[in-house]
C-alpha cells in the first residue's frame, strides 16, 4: 500500500495549521507583543498554503528543488520583516521548526500501518525543514545586516557637521577614527561648506579622535592641502598633550599647518588674521 | 627574563577590526596602569602595524600578551601575517620609503614609538612583528 503523502497532507491541512498554531503558542517565548495572534495565523497559514501546494512526491526528496523558490520567497519574507520587528533568532527558527513537529506529528497519526513509510517520509520532511530553517537564518541576518549598513551610513553623515563659528569661519569637530571612508566625507562637506559660506579659515577639531597615526596623519595633510587649494586656510586644533609627543615621535611633519592646542586658540588666531577683535564692553555708569 | 602573565589573540581581517583591536590594546595597557603618553604611542604604533598587514597581507593574527620583567610590567605585541613578505627589510625600515602610497613612516615610527621592536620576514611566506612597551618605558 502506497499513501500519496502531498495528497494526506493536503487533506490534513487544518489540523496541521491547528496543531503548528497550538505549539507556536504554547512556547513560553512568544512575543504577542510584536505581532498579533491573528496576523501570526495569517502568515501561518500563507506559508502552509505555499509548501502543501508545491509539496509532491518526487520534489520532497530534493530540498534544493526549484519547486520550492516561492516558499522560500514567502520565507524569506517573513524572517526579514521578523529581523526588523526586533524578533530573536530563536524565535524566528522556532516558527519554522515548530511546523515541522506539526508535519510529523499528523503524519505519526496518519501512517500508522507502515512503519517502514512512516520513517522514511519522516526522514525526507525532516531534511527538507531542516533546509528551510537555515534559509530562515540566512535572511534573517541579511535583514540584521541591512539594518546596521543602513546605521552606519547614518552614522557617517550625522559624526561629520561643519559649524558656522563665525562669519568666515567654520569648524569642523571630528570625533572617532578617520580612516579613508570618513575623509572623504569630511573633505567633501568641508569643501561644500567653504563655497557656499564663502569662508576664508576652517578649524579642524581632532580633541575626539583617539590616536593620530600615519594614516590618520596623511588625511589630516590632504585635507589641510585642498582647503588651502580652495583658497582657505586650515587650522588644525584639540591637539592634546600624548598625541603631540606620538606625533613627533612617529616622524610626521605637521610643521606647515598650523595647529593649535585648543578650540579657542584656534579661534583666537582665526580673529587675528581675520583682524577681528573681542572686547569686554565698559557699562556706562548709570548715575552719569 | 620575561614572564607572560596574560595572554589574549585577536584576528585582524577587515579594517573595521582595528578599532575593536585598539581598544582590546588599550584596556591591556590600562589595566597594568601605564601613562598615558605611553597608552597613546603604543596605540599608535599598534595601530601602524595592523594597518601595515591588512594593506600589504590582507590580514592577520595578533598576539596580546602582559609580560613582566624584573619590577617592570609591559605588552608585547606580536603581529604574524601570511602576506607577500618583506625583501629588504633595511629599506623598509627606512623613513620616507613606501612601496605603497603611503607616507613611508609606519615602521620606523612604530620602532620609535616602543621600548622593543623585531621583525622577521620570509619572502613568500609571511611577516613577524613584535613589538614590547614598558610601563614605564
């Protein structure tokens, strides 16, 4: 006797979803805080839908079937949109091997005669979710990994501000490492902000920044080159006391750009060639 | 004689681990209370070396360990790589001198920066750089 497995499954179908629904609520982890009751049955019963109605019996051998691309597809869906509700893993793999217990549950219940068929389906559906599961994995972290890529991007525009100090003057703090990536952004939006503010000096703040090595060194320089190229002078300020022996020590010539120890100085000496001056205002005396 | 005390390694595949690195070094570096000056030269010169094996060797493996000699505490650093080797060292040592595009003061400023400072190199095969910083070196 030969039992059509996709077409007991098929018929199956509700006490299947009934039974996945029953475990997917009874895990102590289930967070019915990020998604209803109602739309977890939804998506349930999407992905049933997708894996019975391709389900057959030559394709359930082969978990890298063709076949399968649209339940993958619904998948995948779902375990992205699961990455950015703030699911855990867990959780997520939980949802997918949950139904496997369902599939083999009904199936114990159904195949009772033939135990020789019984292991081998088993075997087979067991393979064939196991496949599923590591898709689920796969995406799920595409989805973390697209939500970090996305915060850096993020991070890289919001660490650079050029500040409007002063009329003609801008400043521009850098906090962190500068590595190529960074420097360009710097230079670009230092070089953006020379031209449309049409300043003559511009402070570079490195107080934020953690070690000044070669590297780091060599974009200060080629930034301070192209904002002289721009007609601006660069001054390079926050420059504490370890990195300044590191400095000297390391063999780099910062000897042509003007560096000063603090903000203020530098905005001292921007007022100086700028022939500004800063005077404490006298109160006139009020019984005069 | 030296005596390691702690011992810790740290893979360097990418540039977005020199940061991480840095940090783990300066913990070290905190942790058996050496000035700041010489956190910040070893820091930079640590942070030379890294850079130096994830251009030329596309990575590598480094070793963090706390020595102690006599009264003195330290970190010693060692930086292996599989990259393409050095031919002449000599010239590489030398200030000014890039075979990339590079300032040309990575090494002799690293060896400046620190209290010890050997490298080996194998043409073909890899590069070994170990570097100690004294506490009160």
């Amino acid at each position: 006797m030969k039992t059509d497995i996709s077409k007991l499954l098929q018929k199956k179908r509700k006490q299947i979803l009934e039974t996945w629904m029953t475990i997917q609520l009874s895990d102590e982890s289930l967070r019915d805080n990020l998604m209803s009751n109602e739309d977890l049955q939804e998506q349930s019963n999407e992905l049933l839908d997708e894996l019975l109605g391709t389900l057959n019996d030559k394709n359930i051998k082969d978990s890298g079937s063709a076949d399968f691309d649209r339940v993958r597809e619904v998948l995948s869906g779902i375990s992205i949109s699961r990455a950015r509700q703030g699911y855990t893993p867990r959780d997520t793999g939980f949802y997918v091997f949950s139904l496997k217990d369902a599939l083999l549950q009904t199936l114990q219940q159904e195949i009772k005669d033939d135990p020789e068929f019984l292991f081998q389906t088993s075997v087979y559906l067991n393979k064939l979710m196991d496949a599923f599961g590591i898709t689920t994995f796969e995406t799920f972290i595409q989805g973390r990994e697209d939500v970090i890529l996305r915060q850096t991007s993020e991070i890289a525009e919001i660490s650079t501000p050029v500040i409007r100090v002063w009329d003609g003057i801008l400043a521009l703090p850098i906090i962190g490492t500068l590595d190529s990536a960074r420097t360009q952004v710097v230079m670009e939006n230092l070089l953006q902000e020379i031209v449309e503010s049409g300043s003559t000096i511009a402070i570079l703040d490195i107080s934020g920044v953690p070690a000044v090595d070669s590297l780091v060194a060599q974009h200060l320089i080629k930034t301070v080159s192209a904002t002289k190229l721009m007609g601006a002078e660069c001054i390079i300020s926050g420059i504490r006391p370890e990195i300044a022996q590191t400095v000297v020590h390391l063999g780099i010539d910062l000897s042509h750009v003007v560096t000063k120890a603090t903000m203020a100085s530098a905005l001292r000496y921007a007022f100086n060639v700028m022939r500004l001056e800063i005077k404490k205002i006298q109160k006139e005396k009020a019984d005069n | 004689m030296k005596i390691v005390l702690n011992k810790d390694t740290m893979k360097i595949e990418k540039e977005q681990d020199v940061v991480p690195f840095r940090n783990r070094v300066k913990e070290y570096a905190v942790k058996i209370g050496m000035s700041l000056v010489n956190q910040t030269k070893l820091i930079t010169a640590a942070s030379e070396l890294v850079r130096n094996m994830l251009k030329y060797a596309n990575g590598g493996v480094v070793l963090i360990e706390v020595i102690s000699q006599g009264r003195d505490n330290g970190i010693r650093l060692t930086f292996q790589d599989k990259g393409p080797g050095i031919g002449d060292i000599a010239l590489a040592m030398k200030d000014g001198y890039s075979s990339g595009k590079s300032l040309g003061i990575g090494l002799p400023g690293a060896k400046r920066l620190v209290n010890e400072f050997d490298i080996k190199s194998i043409v073909g095969e890899g590069t070994t750089v170990t570097i100690i910083k004294w506490k009160n070196g």
